[in-house]
C-alpha cells in the first residue's frame, strides 16, 4: 500500500509553540490524527496572524482548504510543547501549499512529530467562488 510522502523544505519562514491539553488526548493515551490537524490550524492562522492577516482576510481574499497530507512520525501526549514550523511552498494563480513540521523536545532533543502540507484556494466568501491570490499576499508567502 503506498503511503503519503511529503518532501519538507529545508527552511522554514514562521514558527511558534503550541501546548498539548488535556482534551487533546484520546482514548489511546496520546494526541489523536484529528487534533493533530487541529494544531497544524492554530499554527496556520498564527502564520497568517504575524502579518496581520486572517483566514477569512488574507489581503482581501477568503482561504479554503483543499486537502491536507500528514506524515505522523511520533506520539505526542499531555504537557507537550509541540514546535511547529510554517513555511509557503508553491503558489499558483489561485492557491498555494503550506509546509509544517512538527517538533517537540525530549530530554534536551529534537523529536520529529510530524510533517504536514495543506493546499489553500483563495475564495470570495460573499460571491462564492474562488478568486487570484492578492498581490500584497504573494508577498508574506514568498519570505
């Protein structure tokens, strides 16, 4: 069965920590697949936040997700601190990927938790459809 493989870039633009709580963890023990995909969220608009910006506001266009990619490569559990890292990766008229790595620090080591991409569309909320990526966009993603 094939897996899901997502190429990282080696640099990332934006970075910041997102602490594991209590209603994270599942019936496992650990943070479930879902919330995993809930942090990478948080750390997206924290991404945008940094310039201002909104998911239903980045630079005068409405963003949609159009698919997510997640690598899980360790567990996370609660009183985690988990790093993610944020960076733009290809942009296209109407759209563009997001790269995140997931980290977290054990004994004073870097643990690799996951590797995300999420494809976002720009899109006119009001007129329902999707629209270009705003200039003044293309600038905060290609940093």
């Amino acid at each position: 069965m094939a897996r899901i493989k997502i190429d990282i870039p080696v640099s990332f633009s934006f970075s910041c920590e997102i602490p594991v709580r209590i209603t994270d963890i599942n019936y496992g023990g650990h943070v479930g697949n879902d919330t995993v995909l809930t942090i990478i969220h948080e750390a997206r608009m924290q991404f945008l936040g940094n310039s201002n910006y909104t998911e239903m506001n980045f630079a005068g266009a409405g963003l949609i997700m159009a698919d997510a990619g997640i690598e899980f490569k360790s567990e996370l559990f609660y009183g985690d601190v988990v790093r993610v890292f944020v960076t733009a990766g290809e942009v296209s008229k109407i759209g563009f990927d997001l790269y995140y790595k997931l980290e977290k620090l054990v004994d004073d080591k870097k643990v690799l938790v996951a590797v995300a991409k999420t494809g976002m569309i720009c899109y006119d909320y009001s007129k329902k459809k999707i629209i270009p990526v705003p200039d003044k966009a293309r600038e905060i993603l290609n940093r």
